[in-house]
C-alpha cells in the first residue's frame, strides 16, 4: 500500500479538475477521489439533462460547480447553481441534482465521527 488517501488522480501534477472526468451521452459519470467512514470526494459529470433523484446522505455535502448550470434541490426548495459556485446541502434533508446542460461538479461530503 502506498499509504495515499486520495486515488484515480496525479500526485504532484497540476491539474483541472473538470478535466478528470469526461461527458457520456445519456449518463451521470463519475470518478471517486477519497472513499472513507469521514469524508467522499467525488468529481461528477451530468449529460444534458441528466439527474440524481431525491435521495438523503448521513453527512453534509458540499458541492462546487465546475462547469455548466444545474438544479439542485434542497428540502424542496430549487436553487438555480452555475460554473464557480458552490452549495451546501445539509445532512439528512432530501436533495437532488438536474443539469441544465453539460455539467460538472465536485461533491465533497464529510460524515459525523
């Protein structure tokens, strides 16, 4: 083992993080960074009208937005989000995510100890 967190990205390299993970038509990709009991890190990329449906994480989340503009929903309540904004959707309250267009995002959740 080599003792790194982090995995599927380049050590000491200068990197775009939208770069990492590419469109698929039709889809929602994704691309694990960190897995573990505290924290997930997550790079995502939505095709045109693309979504994650309601759903509920034990951890707050926190997503930036790399690229394009998305819907995401928090306790019913839809929040217009776009390139260099973030968001946070707290733990145990229903969220979703709908791209308006191509998008991507990073998804940071950090879970309670």
């Amino acid at each position: 083992m080599n003792g790194h967190i982090l995995k599927n990205i380049d050590f000491e390299k200068e990197l775009e993080l939208g770069a990492l993970v590419d469109y698929q038509q039709g889809q929602v990709v994704s691309r694990t960074l960190v897995q573990n009991d505290a924290v997930s890190v997550t790079l995502f990329s939505f095709d045109q009208g693309e979504e994650i449906s309601a759903h509920k994480s034990d951890g707050d989340a926190m997503v930036t937005v790399l690229e394009g503009t998305a819907r995401i929903t928090i306790g019913g309540t839809e929040h217009s989000v776009k390139a260099g904004q973030t968001i946070v959707m707290p733990a145990g309250i229903s969220h979703a995510v709908a791209a308006d267009g191509k998008f991507k995002m990073l998804l940071v959740v950090v879970f309670p100890q």
